[in-house]
C-alpha cells in the first residue's frame, strides 16, 4: 500500500481494480498538492500506518479521511500543484513519444497484432518440432508456435535479423552474481532498487547498500548507467525499462539483466523492441523453473532483434526513445521540486 499516482492523459479513462482508491478534489490546485504530500515521506509514512491486516495489508477510504493534510497558503498549493501537473504532462508525452516510436517499428516491419500471429486452428493445443530445432530444451513453453511465427515474419521484413550479443547492438549483458547484503541509512550508501520498482519514475522502497562492503561488486556489475536496458529475470520475466539520467549509478538488484547498448545510435532502438510485444514473447520463451521463474544472461543474448530496411526509420525509433527518457527525467526534476518545497516551506517550515 501507500503507491500513489496522479491521473493525467495516460490514466484517464482507464479502469482500474478495488485495491486502487479514487480521490477527487473541489479545487483543482488540491490534486497536486495532495498528491506531493502523500508522495513525501512524512505524508506516505502516515499512509502506511492506516494499514490493516495479517497477511495482506489493506487501506480504507475511511481511513484516508482521517489523515491530517497540512493547511498551507493557496499561493504555495498552486506552486506545487503545477510543478507535480507539468510532471506529469511531460510524462504523458514521454509515453506518447514511445507509442510512436513502437508503431513506427510495427508500420515498418508490417507487424500485425501479437495475437494474430499466434492463431492455431487446431483444437489440440500440440505442435510437432523438429530434433534439429530442439536446441537443448524439451520444455514445451520454448517452442510454442508464436515465437517462431515472430522470427519468420522478422527474417522476411527486416533488412537482417541479429541477436542481442551482437557487437553492433551491445558492448555487454550483465547479470550480477546473488550475495548477502549489507543495508545501510539513507545517504550512507548507494541507491538499491528491485525488479518491481523498474515502471516507477522515482521509485518507492528505495533500500541503501552499503559501499564498504560491496563497493566492487556495485561498479563491476550492479551500477546502472544512462540507456541501459533492463530486463527482470526472475519471478516476473520480462518487464523492459531504459535507464533514465535520473537512475545514473543507482544500484539494482541481481533479478534485473543489464544491457550495456554498443552505442547512443542503438540504446533506445533495443528498448523499444524489447518492451514491445513481440520482444515480450521472444524473451520470456527462454523461461525455465518449476517454482520460480527464471532467465539469465546467455538465453538474452540469443534473443533476436531485427534491422530495419530503413535505416532513417530505425534512426527515428531511437531518437523518440531517448527524447522520451530524457522528459522523464524532466518530470522527475520537477517533482523533486514540489516534494523539497512541500518538506522546507509545509511539513518543517518554521
């Protein structure tokens, strides 16, 4: 509990379930400011102590109605409010730059719904496959139909098809080692983030590792950089996120693959493929586990990735890519703003 979003273009219209509670405001320039202070830490942490329940944590609207919200001046509500609205106009744009890009990528390579490629006349949900495409696995889920349906409509629209490891679309994959960690305080170490935090702009939960004790580790193999793509690879398989400037040497845990792009003219490029659906399904085929669900850095870089004909399009795809994570790193900027304006001049003015 205690995630909290603000509806703006993206959301708007969308239905969501019964763990997500609405609400709406008299005067508009209370949405944002509501919003900043149960994004700020006194505000979440009170939050999260409404919860209730064993098991499963749960808040009520009851609950939200009893929360004390600071009485500031309209003046200084009006200024968070619109740092937090510009936050999330740029986001919406940043999602909507993305979709372009993604239907570029589909327009060019004549790509019709994931679905389409994956009908099956038959009743039986069974399919022959060659010994000589075996390539070691015997789990079905490897070699179900719309995986090689993809690479075939891939091979006959694109100029070629590559595969991750290729030197033209990385310099590395990176898959960390597991270890024991060492938490520290807040400012006292490194930035630690997970695999369910890889959608979040500013993540929440954040966790500090400590760098006297894994401070190697941290440069060889956990540090994020500026347009790696990641990839989780345990338990949820496949959730694809571009590394914003925001996340620059932030930590991630050993459940997210790093790919290290070979340059800028490819970083946004292999992100948009991989988080599209067709990338979805090429990576989670690799999935192997009987209770966890895993992949590892070997099955990534066989994934194959497509070059386009057009190389002006591809060129295009990349730069709508990187454009989108640099708004969002505008809009994180700007609700960093609203949250140290909320702290200094709200929850501790003098």
């Amino acid at each position: 509990i205690g995630n909290v979003s603000y509806v703006s273009n993206t959301l708007a219209g969308r239905v969501f379930s019964d763990d997500v509670i609405r609400i709406t405001f008299k005067k508009e320039y209370d949405l944002g400011y509501v919003y900043a202070f149960l994004k700020s830490k006194v505000g979440n942490l009170v939050l999260q102590t409404n919860g209730y329940g064993a098991v499963i944590t749960h808040i009520e609207p009851a609950h939200l109605s009893e929360i004390r919200v600071p009485d500031a001046p309209i003046a200084l509500r009006k200024i968070i409010h619109e740092l937090i609205d510009r936050s999330f106009i740029l986001r919406d744009e940043s999602n909507e730059m993305i979709e372009e890009a993604t239907r570029l990528l589909k327009e060019e390579l004549q790509l019709p719904p994931v679905y389409e490629m994956g009908n099956d006349s038959s009743e039986l949900n069974a399919y022959n496959v060659k010994l000589s495409a075996l390539n070691l696995r015997l789990d079905a889920s490897y070699h179900v139909p719309i995986v090689g349906s993809i690479t075939s409509h891939l091979k006959k629209y694109a100029a070629e098809v590559t595969t991750i490891d290729d030197k033209r679309i990385s310099k590395d994959i990176i898959l960390p080692g597991r270890f024991k960690r060492v938490y520290v305080g807040e400012g006292e170490g490194r930035v630690f983030i997970g695999g369910k935090q890889l959608y979040e702009l500013d993540p929440s939960n954040k966790k500090y590792l400590s760098l006297s004790q894994h401070g190697d580790r941290i440069e060889k193999q956990l540090e994020l950089h500026e347009n790696m793509t990641l990839i989780t690879c345990s338990g949820t398989i496949g959730k694809v996120a571009l590394v914003g400037k925001h996340w620059e040497g932030w930590a991630a845990n050993q459940h997210i693959i790093r790919i290290v792009p070979a340059s800028e003219d490819v970083a946004g490029y292999i992100n948009v493929f991989l988080a599209s659906d067709y990338g979805y399904r090429l990576i989670t085929r690799h999935t192997y586990g009987a209770v966890i669900d895993e992949i590892d850095d070997t099955h990534v870089s066989r994934i194959p990735i497509p070059l386009l004909k057009n190389q002006d399009v591809q060129l295009q795809i990349n730069a709508l890519a990187l454009e989108a994570n640099k708004k969002r790193y505008e809009a994180y900027k700007l609700e960093q703003k609203a949250l140290e304006i909320m702290d200094k001049e709200v929850i501790y003015a003098k």
